[in-house]
C-alpha cells in the first residue's frame, strides 16, 4: 500500500528535483562560455537516463534552431528530430515559453499526450536560447515497483524474524507469571514443596521472592501448628494418664486407711498390739500420700516457673557421697552393692539444692529397680568443660518404645506397676531442672542394665597464688 501510493510519489518528486538541479548545473556552464565544462556535465546527467535538448527559438518568427539533442548524439548541423521538435512546437502552442517568463521552470508530467511517458522540465537560458530536460516515467515505476517487491520481501521476513523473536521473548516473559500461578495454586491446596524460579530482579522477581517467603512462612506455620497439634493430643493424653495414675495412686493407700480406721472403731475389744499395728498402717499410708502431694507440689512449681535457680560453685562429690551413705539401708536391704568411680576434678557451678534432687531422684531408682544381688555404679568424667553424671543399675531394661518418653510428666514405663514414686514424677523433676540448666540428660540400656546420666558445666575458679 505504502509502495503503490507514496513511492510513486516519492520518486517523481526527487526526479523532478533532479532535472531542476541539472537544468541550473548546465545552464550555469553553457553561459560560463566553458564548451567543455558543458559536454561533460550533459555526459554526466545522460548516465542517469536523462535526455537534454539545446535549442534556440524566436518568439515573433516561430523560428528556432537545435543546438543538441541526447538522442541523436550530435549537434545542430543535422535535421530536427520530429520527436523533439514535435514536443517543442507542443510547448510552443501551450504557451509554455511565456510562462518563463515569470517562473524559471515549466514542468510537464505525463503530457502532452504523446509524451505522457515522460516528466518534462523546460528552463530559460537568455532571451532565445533553451534547455529541456527528460526522464522516462516507465524507469521511475519500475524503480517504485521493485522497491515495493523487495520491500514486501523484507517485510515478510522482517515479520517472520520478529514473530519468532516475540514468541520467545513473550514465553520467557510469560513464563515466571505462569510457575507464580502454578505455585500459588498449590499453596492454596497446602501444598509447599514447590517455589518460584527467580529469575529477575525486576517486580516479577520481587513478587516471585515474596511468595518464596510466604510459602516459608506458611510451611513454617503449618508444621508448627502440627506439633502443637501433636503435643496437645499427646498432653490431652498424659493428661488422662495423670488422672488415671493420681487416683490409682490415691485409692490404695485411702482404701487401707478407710478400712483400717473402720475396723478400729467396730472393734470394741481390740488389743494394744493389733490397734498399734494398725495405726502404723494408717501412719505410713498417710505419709506416702503426703509424699506424693510434695512430689506434685514440686513438679508443678517447676513447671510453672516459680522456682528460680540460685547457681553456685559446689562439689557434685559431696552430693554424691551424702546421697549414697543417706540410702544405704535401702541399698543393703535388697542387697545392692554400690560402686563409685569419680573423678577429681568435681567442682562444678548450678544449684546445689536442685541438683542435690537430681542425683536423689536418679538414685532412688537406680536402686529401687536394681535386682536383688544386683550392682549399683556411680560415675563421673570431666569432658570439654562438662562433668557428666552417670547412674547404672543392673537389671530389667526399658522396653525402646518407652526411652523417648521416660523424662515426661506422669510417664510410666512399666503400666503395671502400683507403687508410688515411680518414674512418672521423679524423672520429670529430674527433665525440668537438668532443662533450667540448659544442660543435657538422658537414659541407655546397657548389655546387664540401664544408665542414666546428665551434665553439669565445670566451674570456673581463678586459682590465686
């Protein structure tokens, strides 16, 4: 369309432009008087397939002389050509030499009619003498023409180069928009294993890190709503189980202390040594009940954080030591034997208090559920500014499934036990303080036996000299 409408025009008017241009450049030679000057610059415009005629006319007469024509390659000395004297006499009716007079050119484009093929530019050059000057329409055309085909060409590949650079630079744009909605679709559905490839740092790739982040931060928030959902299912549980265990625990000892009192008061001729006897029961039934109230006292005082540590430097030999001479009499009345192998190096820095109850609790249960005849064996070794404590007892192990819960509240390793002071409190207490601590603790079956153990960090002392 651009060819067939504005090229066309486009190159009559520079053609135009052309013959003006050469019509000054050899009317500025001829009168310079340079013949030579003059041949060549008519040589020269004839090379770009224009066709320059010299003529001379009188107005008055009608008379005139051809001084050179393109076409017939010589001078004047020769007949007129009818071609051009034809397109002169034209001229001459159309009253073109008159307009001269008042404009520098006279143009013809396409007419007359015998020249219709032709762009025609006529000029002055003194009172009777004349150039004009001609280019074949035909040759502009086809210039126009094979512009437009060639420029079809190249616009058709042009087209087909871009539509291939679009389709990839739309795929390549398109593509971080399409995985956003492909992630963000399966966020949606709780699906987080899938993230935005981030390939920019333009707002696509802002948009794409920000949903890395939330994605984060909802796997994050899910995961943990999941472990509290897990820890309060477990503690709806351990609840459960504490009931179960505190009533259990309760019933036996009222039960006896109900039944005893009872029969103290129906029996009316009871003697000394049998109502002696059974207030002894009542005593020690009552005294494991308010052991098992201290007991709860204290878990729940440490678990509620009202009781703070006051660490110092001690000797966790001394704790030792006391701890052992004070369960003695436990110890040989199921014929345990203890064995110690502690170090020197034994001075470290917590609450005495509270770990005095650590190593207690830990003890307690090393002998209570050693075998009879059984070993005893109290250890401690110096590591990396740690002191570790450790309790071995021979006899039954802990079933595997039980060694990940034994520390936590209420947990009883063995269901079918019925006395109190088991490790449902005593290793709780034992957890909670080793964690006020910021210390570690755990359990092991050993190839005769089970150890416990837990650290405790080696006090700093300046030594003076």
């Amino acid at each position: 369309m651009l060819g067939n409408t504005l090229l066309d025009k486009m190159y009559t008017n520079d053609k135009i432009t052309a013959l003006k241009s050469g019509v000054d450049n050899i009317k500025s030679e001829y009168l310079s008087g340079n013949m030579r000057s003059t041949v060549d610059e008519i040589i020269s415009y004839e090379s770009q397939n224009m066709t320059i005629c010299l003529f001379s006319l009188n107005m008055e007469t009608g008379t005139g002389e051809i001084e050179y024509y393109s076409r017939q390659k010589y001078f004047s000395l020769n007949p007129f050509d009818d071609e051009v004297l034809k397109l002169i006499n034209n001229l001459y009716r159309e009253n073109a030499f008159n307009e001269l007079k008042n404009n520098n050119y006279y143009i013809i484009n396409g007419a007359p009619a015998m020249h219709e093929n032709d762009i025609t530019v006529l000029s002055k050059i003194n009172d009777t003498k004349y150039i004009l000057m001609q280019t074949p329409v035909k040759f502009i055309r086809d210039m126009s023409y094979s512009a437009v085909k060639y420029s079809m060409y190249i616009s058709i590949f042009s087209l087909f180069i871009v539509a291939v650079i679009i389709y990839f630079v739309a795929d390549r744009t398109t593509k971080p928009i399409r995985q956003l909605q492909v992630v963000a679709d399966k966020i949606a559905n709780l699906n987080f294993s899938e993230r935005c490839t981030i390939l920019s740092k333009d707002e696509i790739g802002l948009l794409s890190a920000s949903i890395n982040n939330m994605a984060d931060k909802l796997q994050e928030y899910v995961e943990k709503l999941k472990d509290d959902l897990v820890k309060l299912e477990k503690s709806d549980k351990m609840t459960k189980q504490l009931i179960a265990n505190v009533s259990h625990d309760f019933k036996t000892p009222l039960t006896l202390i109900m039944s005893y009192s009872e029969a103290l008061i129906d029996m009316e001729d009871i003697d000394e040594e049998t109502k002696g006897e059974y207030l002894n029961i009542i005593i020690n039934e009552g005294r494991k009940m308010s052991e098992f109230v201290q007991e709860l006292l204290k878990l729940s005082q440490l678990e509620g954080g009202m009781i703070k540590l006051e660490k110092t430097n001690f000797s966790i030999n001394e704790i030792i030591e006391d701890t052992i001479y004070k369960n003695s009499i436990i110890a040989k009345e199921k014929n345990v034997s203890v064995e110690k192998h502690i170090s020197t190096n034994s001075i470290v820095y917590g609450d005495y208090f509270r770990i005095e109850q650590v190593f207690q609790n830990l003890y307690e249960n090393a002998v209570k559920y050693c075998n009879s005849n059984g070993m005893v064996r109290v250890s401690t070794s110096v590591e990396n500014s740690k002191c570790r404590v450790s309790i071995f007892n021979t006899g039954k192990k802990i079933p595997p499934e039980d060694i990940d819960n034994i520390f936590i509240s209420f947990y009883r390793a063995d269901k079918s036990r019925k006395n109190m002071g088991s490790y449902g409190l005593g290793l709780a207490i034992v957890k909670i303080i080793i964690d006020m601590h910021n210390e570690r603790y755990g359990v092991q079956n050993m190839e005769n036996g089970v150890e416990f153990w837990f650290e405790l960090e080696i006090a700093d002392i300046e030594l003076e000299v």
